[in-house]
C-alpha cells in the first residue's frame, strides 16, 4: 500500500510517499503506525509515540482503531492550520 | 458554488463581480480575505516576526474537503453563491491567503454562513503553515480556539 506523510511529519521521515507491504498481522491503522516505527529511526521519530498527528484511509479520517481493510492508501498528518 | 486552490493571487473585486453578475436573489454578499500576519501571538503575549509562510497542502484532497464543507453549508442555509479560494505555496507578510464570499437574499444567512466556511476551513482542509521567522522555520500548531470556533457550528439548532 502507499503511505503519505505531510509537513512535519514528511521532513521527518525524509520522503512524501512510500510504498510498503505489511505483513498480514497489521491489521488496524495503530498497528500499522507501530510497524512504520520499525522502518527507519526517522519513522520512529516522526511516529513517535504521543505525537499529534491524524490518519486518513483512502482520503476519509481514520482512527488508530480503524481496520486497513483494502485500503490502498495511508496518509499521516499534523492537525490542519490553513485559513 | 466553486472551490479554488491555486498558488497564484487573486482579485477581490474581480471575483466577487464574477459571483453576482447576473443573479438578482442576492440581496447581501459576506466575504472574509485571510491575509499572512506580520506577527504571531504565541502564549498570549510573546510576538514573533513573520517574514513569510509556505502553505503546503494535499492535492486533490484539499479541494474535495473544501467542496464539502461548501455543501454544508449550503445544506444549513438559503445560498445563492458561495465561493472559496486558497492559495498555497510561498507568500510573504500581507499577502492574501484566503477568500471566502458567501451571497443569499438576506444578510443574516450569508453572515452567518461566511462565518462556518472559515471556521470549518480552518480545521477540517488539509492545510499546514510552515512559518519562516528570524530564528528560523517553524510549523504552525493548531489553536484550541480555532477547534472551539470550529464546534460552535455543532450545536444543535444552529441554522
């Protein structure tokens, strides 16, 4: 699947977009978060644990709780500032 | 009845003519401009110096959140016009961020509703302000008041 980070949370990691494939126990978007992690110190850093960031499954807000399901796509976010 | 991000500015008076000409119902035009601040309050007292903000956005889906917090608002009250624009990228202190004009036949409809795109904007399109300031760079953090401003359209009975 493709993961997008935005803002902070794509300097931190050092890439916009990725394409990943989880292996089948990460089943939620917590869990997923917790896998990222294991990708590189940046993903840790940037998905650290306590951060203020929000999740979206294909384009629609997504919790920690939510499953992955199908989903193509995972994008990770600082709340929005715009206006 | 349109949603525009672009990176380019807008004008005002332009756009607001293109909105009402030829549609007679509108009886009141509300418009809010956001503009880039020279200052930002932090802690309610400490000011910073602005030089310049990048506004980074998520293509796409930028448009389509704005698209429905239009129709919200269109659902919530009698419009005959609503119109937003967002400009993204680089923009220096006193530029135009944002444009919001709302008309209806009545003034309290296009108000209040000029009022509820701005606050959902604010909170609900994904938007994020990168600040350049003298002591550097520094991502915008999303205000408690602007998720309470955001709220307040949640009230039931309201329009």
């Amino acid at each position: 699947m493709k993961i997008r980070y935005f803002a902070w949370l794509k300097r931190r990691v050092g890439v916009a977009e990725e394409d990943v494939t989880p292996p089948p126990e990460v089943r939620s978007v917590g869990d997923l978060v917790v896998w990222l992690r294991t990708r590189s110190p940046a993903h840790a850093e940037a998905l650290a644990e306590g951060g203020a960031f929000g999740a979206a499954l294909d384009r629609r807000t997504a919790t920690f709780d939510t499953p992955l399901g199908e989903a193509r796509e995972a994008a990770f976010f600082p709340p929005f500032t715009g206006g | 009845m349109a949603v525009r991000v672009q990176a380019e500015d807008f004008d005002v008076g332009a756009e607001l003519a293109r909105l009402t000409d030829g549609n007679a119902r509108i009886g009141g035009l509300a418009v809010f401009v956001g503009l880039v601040r020279e200052r930002h309050v932090r802690d309610g007292y400490h000011q910073d110096r602005i030089e310049a903000l990048t506004l980074e956005h998520w293509p796409g889906r930028t448009e389509e959140a704005l698209a429905e917090i239009e129709a919200e608002a269109r659902r919530r009250w009698p419009l005959d016009a609503t119109l937003i624009v967002h400009r993204h990228g680089r923009l220096v202190a006193g530029e135009r961020i944002v444009l919001v004009a709302v008309g209806s036949p009545h003034r309290e409809a296009a108000f209040e509703a000029c009022g509820f795109l701005v606050d959902w904007l604010k909170t609900k399109a994904p938007f994020w302000k990168l600040e350049e300031t003298p002591e550097g760079e520094r991502w915008v953090e999303s205000h408690a008041g602007d998720e309470e401003a955001a709220a307040r359209w949640d009230k039931p009975g309201k329009a």
